[in-house]
C-alpha cells in the first residue's frame, strides 16, 4: 500500500496520538511504564539488551512503524522518533495518563 503525503501524516498523527494518551497500543503488556521502556540505558546502543526485558527496537511493531512514518515525513514529524531512544523517551513521558 502506498500512502500519500496527507494519509501518511494521519497515521503517525494518530500513533503518535495513541502513545501520548497512554493508549496501551504497542506496549509489552500495554504498559508503556515498563522496563523495557524506561529511558535509563535505553540508549540505541544498549536497546538490543533490552529483549529480555520483554521488547526491543526489532521486536516493537509500534516503534518500527514510526520510525519508518518519521523517515518518510522527515523534519515536518512532530515528534521525531529518530531513535528507539525517542521512542522511550516519548513512552514513559506519557506513561501516567
């Protein structure tokens, strides 16, 4: 399926959406407060120890498609999530709502 321009910034509008209202979509457990999550030593190069704890960059359905929407959409995404770093970041931010 190829997405336009318009319907690729719904998409991530919406993920982006589900995650700052701690939707529970995407989520080891839908608990976006989970360890695997939390932004100490969730650092890109330390994500990949992170499988143990329940997820990771490769495993997250969630993260993947927004860094994939954020490639697409470049500078104009708001927020980036550049980074499974971003990802967690974005996550626990928002994890008590």
């Amino acid at each position: 399926m190829n997405l336009s321009e318009e319907q690729t910034r719904i998409v991530y509008d919406a993920l982006i959406f589900a995650v700052r209202n701690n939707s529970k979509i995407g989520f080891q457990n839908g608990d976006q407060g989970h360890p695997a999550y939390m932004p100490v030593g969730n650092t890109d190069e330390e994500a990949n120890n992170h499988e143990e704890l329940g997820d990771s960059p490769q495993n997250n359905a969630l993260y993947n498609l927004l860094h994939a929407l954020n490639k697409v959409l470049g500078d104009s995404a708001d927020p980036r999530i550049n980074s499974w770093e971003d990802f967690c970041t974005l996550a626990n931010s928002h994890r008590h709502r």
